[in-house]
C-alpha cells in the first residue's frame, strides 16, 4: 500500500484528492461530473451558472488549438457560461451530491452588478446541499461586454463589493476566481480576501488571439467571418499561472488557493502546489486527455512525492515560495558564490560574439 495520502482538507471541505475538474466543459452536466467521480476525480468546479439564461447563446465554432508538431500547446475559446436554465441546475447539484456524497461540488456562479441578484443565486444554489462556491469574477470574454466576469474582476473596489455581498448570505465556503489579465494579481485578490473571501482561485484565461488564419486572412475561432479575442488556456499559458499563483501565495501566505492553468500531468500539479497551491484544477487537460487522465495524475503526483519522502501534501505545499527574491539579491548571492568557488562565468553585454544560439545556451538555466 501507498504510504502518500492525496486527501486535504480545504475551508472545511475535505477533498480525497487533490484533483479537481476546473470551471468548464468537463462539469457542464450532471451526467459528464457523475462520470468523472466515478473515475476518480476529488471534485468539480460546475460550468458557471446564472439566474437568467436567456441571454447566453454561444458560438460554434467557438475553440481553436495551437498545435506545436501534434501536441495541443494551447486552446483559445470563446465559449460563454452555460447556456443549461438555473432550474436545471439546481435538481442537477441535489442529484449530485446525493448520489456522491464525499465528492466536492464547487459551484461556480456569475451574476451582473446587482446585489439582488448576486445573493439570490447564493441562496439558492446553496439549497442545494453544493459544498462550495466559485465566483467567477474573471471570464474574459463575451461576458465583460455586459460588464460581468473580469469586467468586474480586474477592479478592485467592485470586488470588495461584490464578494461582501455574497458573504452576507453564504453559508458555505466561497473561492473568488482571479483573472491573470492584470498587472498585478494580488489587488483583486486583496480586495476578495478583505471581504471575507475563504480562497482564491486562479487563473481564469488570457485574452488572446490564438492564430490567424494564412488563406483567408481571418482570425480564429472564424465565426462567420469574424472573431473576438477569446481566452487561453493549456499547457502554454502554465508558466504564466505559476508566477499568479506565487505572487498570491507570497502576499496572502495563510490564504487556500485552489491553483490553475495548463496542468497536464500531475507533476505540473507538483509545481501548483510547490508554489502554494492546495488543490489544483484541470479544464483543457481533461478536454483534450479524457477524464480517464485523473489515474495517471494521481500515479505522477504519487511518483513526486514518493521520491521526495512526502507522505501528506501539506509537507510540500509553499515550499518553493522561499527561493523567490530580488534581482539585486540574486547578484549579491553569485557574486558571494565566486568569491568562495569558482562561479559560473557572466556573459555581460560587451563580450557576445554573434554566435547567438550557442551563447544562448550558456545562459540557460537546465
Ligand atoms: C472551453 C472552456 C470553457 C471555460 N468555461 C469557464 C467557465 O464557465 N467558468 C470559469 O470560471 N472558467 C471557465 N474556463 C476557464 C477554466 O476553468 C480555467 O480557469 C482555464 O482554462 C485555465 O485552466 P486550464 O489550462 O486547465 O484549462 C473555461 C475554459 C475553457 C477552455
């Protein structure tokens, strides 16, 4: 038997993986989430809902890959929330909790810039019996035109607003989900955390233009012809929400952070957590893996940790946070490095040669 146990506990939620699907087409129904409890995954993030879906109509196409040889790189959509009626929903979470009690059902709620509104679908979602809350404070796409997701997400004081209202009628934990289009993440997250948010989650997609396409000269995903920036996710944009994660993690060191973007395997969940992750979420990993990948990124996660001597996830999460520093400090602690030993040799900007590749390498971390 295994001596790693994958089990944490989160605002009182108690997740028997980490694993959780992210916000999404992997828990658009309650017939794909049952499918995925039943292969393994610890919890769902549902597809975001809201009280009126009637002005939810979608696009298709609405995804494009980027594809480096065969391999999906990254995966702009232009996807909206569901387009399923709250009523739906809300017999779906009951059935859902009922047929899998220890599983953790998120749900993930976005509503427009009303208090009424915000709190109504609070109360009533909770009903439910859901275990959590995710709000979705940073679509980056479609939504904003009606001054929702990072609409309000990218502004601080709308944040605070907002989740305080959401805070006067939970009753159960709420995770604020951050947009990484900002400069500096930790002001929205700041503004969640002051009102009473439980955790954070980040990060939604990156508005992007993805490709465009040679022939026609038409951006993609083309929908009739035309486009919008979507949002990107997948493996590229990983090294991007490792640095948001870090940046939170380092400001708010006893905030849970359920951590996003680009996780393919379960050492990719290694770094989340290494960088103060305490469950991690998968979208456009599921998408292009099947739900059948949570064996291998609970095997990959197992491998890490076994390798190490971890037995419990709480005895590496944060650890990597400490080796993070300044420029100036970095300088001081290789030039203290060459006084002692022979450091490595600096390449300073008089001495390149023009044989660039090489050069390059010689200044690359392996
Ligand atoms: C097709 C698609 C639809 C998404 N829909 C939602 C959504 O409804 N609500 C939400 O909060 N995030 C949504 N996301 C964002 C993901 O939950 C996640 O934050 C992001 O994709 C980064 O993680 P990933 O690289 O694992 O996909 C969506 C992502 C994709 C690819």
């Amino acid at each position: 038997m295994s001596s790693v146990d994958l089990s944490i506990e989160v605002n009182g939620m108690l997740f028997e993986n980490p694993f959780i699907l992210g916000s999404g087409p992997p828990g658009t129904n309650a017939r794909v989430i049952s499918k995925s409890f039943n292969q393994g995954w610890g919890g769902c993030v549902i597809k975001t809902i809201s009280l009126d879906v009637s002005k939810v109509i979608n696009t298709n196409p609405r995804y494009a890959k980027l594809k480096h040889d065969k391999e999906v790189i990254g995966f702009e959509n232009i996807e909206l929330i569901s387009d399923r009626p709250f009523e739906t929903w809300l017999e779906e979470c009951r059935e859902i909790k009922t047929n899998f009690p220890k599983k953790m059902l998120i749900a993930s709620v976005m509503e427009e810039y009303s208090k009424g509104a915000w709190q109504e679908i609070i109360e009533r979602v909770q009903e439910t019996g859901v275990d959590g809350f995710e709000l979705n404070l940073s679509c980056p796409h479609g939504l904003p035109e009606r001054r929702m997701g990072m609409a309000m997400g990218s502004n601080p004081d709308i944040v605070h607003e907002v989740v305080d209202w959401v805070m006067e009628v939970a009753k159960i934990p709420v995770w604020a989900k951050m947009t990484p289009n900002v400069g500096d993440p930790t002001l929205s997250a700041k503004a969640a955390l002051d009102a009473k948010a439980d955790g954070i989650s980040l990060i939604n997609t990156i508005l992007s233009v993805i490709e465009v396409n040679l022939k026609t000269l038409r951006p993609m995903p083309t929908v009739e012809g035309h486009t919008v920036p979507g949002g990107y996710s997948g493996i590229a944009v990983r090294p991007i929400a490792l640095r948001h994660v870090m940046e939170v993690a380092k400001a708010f060191p006893q905030t849970k952070i359920s951590g996003m973007g680009g996780i393919h395997t379960g050492y990719d969940a290694a770094q989340f957590m290494l960088m103060g992750s305490h469950t991690v979420q998968v979208c456009t990993g599921a998408m292009i893996q099947g739900y059948g990948v949570i064996t291998k990124l609970i095997d990959e996660l197992t491998d890490f940790m076994t390798g190490h001597g971890f037995t419990r996830l709480e005895d590496f999460i944060g650890h990597s946070l400490d080796y993070f520093t300044t420029h100036a400090d970095l300088v001081e602690r290789q030039q203290e490095a060459k006084r002692t030993q022979a450091g490595k040799g600096n390449l300073d900007d008089r001495t390149w040669q023009g044989e660039i590749a090489s050069e390059t390498d010689s200044l690359t971390a392996n």
